[in-house]
C-alpha cells in the first residue's frame, strides 16, 4: 500500500511537467498571476494540486518558469541583412512567428499582462529583450545611440503585441502580419539607422 505524501516525480508521468506548464501559460495569459490559482492550473492540466507544489513548489516559482522566453533568435533572423528593408523583414519574421504558434502567443501574452504587474516578470522579458534584439539587429544598427535605437524598436514590438492580442484594437487585431509588417518595419529601419535628435 503506497503512503500518503507528496507524490514522486514518477506518479505524475514524464509528460504531466508540460501539462502544468502549458496550463499556467493559459491561465496566466487569460487572467493575469493574482487571479491565477494554483488549483485552476491543475484542474486545467488534469493534476492533483500536490502534484504542482512537488515540481514548482509555489506560485511565483510556476510563472517564472511558465514564463521564460523561448526563441531561437539567431535562426529565426538569419539573413534579414539582405532584406531589402531589415525592419520589415524582422517585423514580417516575428509576428509571423507568433502568428504560426498558438502556444508561443500565449507565451507572449501572458508575459506582457504579467509584466505590467510583477516586477521579476518585467525584468525578465527585459533582458530578454536586450539579448534579442542585440542579437538579430545590433549589426544593423547605427552606433551612435544604439540602445536608444534597440528599446525604440522594443517599444514598436511590445506596442504591436499589447495592442494586437491583450487591448484588440480593431484593426490592429484584423490586419493580415505581411501589411501589418509592411507598416511598421519603414518605423523600425529609422529607429535602426535614420538620424536622431541629438542628446
């Protein structure tokens, strides 16, 4: 007769980790962290509440991991220098990433409605942010104020993802990702490579 307890990795199977992590990103994508409950997560997931507490051990541990960014950022960008227009081309890439992915864009939805509340969240899509972005554009970027020009292009990417999937404002939501990419990469190249104001 098995004792009580908290179970053993083995009882929840090898695929019930993923399970718990798939439905945390849901919930947390629909509902934000504070009304997220760990017990929504397992019903979601079909778990035993115990079964969440013995992988994660609580809540903020769950979202961290639930959380943390997941793309190949070299391979996903490679080439966009021969682009006739870099800033199209990493737009047309990226929201075509989302767009193909279900799960990635719950990803990126629940980061973005996380991180407006929990600091630990924002700081972890920043850096993110920062790596990513230097990676894919920062051989294409103008060197004088480049960070500037990197979180300009943030704040195009963020404002597409906000406005698209969380806010839906009409259009935005509707517009197909090649017109939508067409319209925002000419802004991404300036903040690339155009003249700034000076400091």
């Amino acid at each position: 007769m098995s004792g009580r307890g908290r179970p053993s990795a083995t009882t929840g199977g090898p695929d019930k980790r993923s399970l718990i992590l798939d439905a945390a990103r849901t919930l947390f994508s629909d509902k934000g962290f504070d009304r997220t409950t760990m017990r929504a997560v397992a019903a979601t997931a079909g778990v035993d509440p115990a079964l969440i507490h013995h992988y994660f051990t609580n809540k903020n541990t769950l979202l961290m991991q639930a959380l943390q960014p997941d793309l190949d950022v070299a391979s996903t960008f490679d080439g966009i220098a021969d682009a006739d227009s870099a800033g199209t081309e990493f737009a047309r890439r990226l929201f075509g990433y989302w767009e193909g992915n279900p799960a990635v864009r719950t990803r990126v939805i629940a980061l973005l409605r996380v991180a407006m509340t929990r600091e630990d969240v924002a700081t972890m899509l920043r850096e993110f942010q920062v790596r990513s972005l230097t990676t894919a554009l920062g051989p294409l970027t103008a060197p004088d104020r480049r960070p500037l020009r990197l979180g300009l292009v943030a704040t195009q990417i963020f404002g597409v993802g906000l406005s698209r999937y969380i806010v839906q404002i009409p259009g935005v939501r509707d517009v197909s990702v090649g017109e939508l990419a067409g319209i925002v990469g000419p802004t991404l190249d300036r903040y690339l490579t155009g003249p700034l104001p000076a400091p």
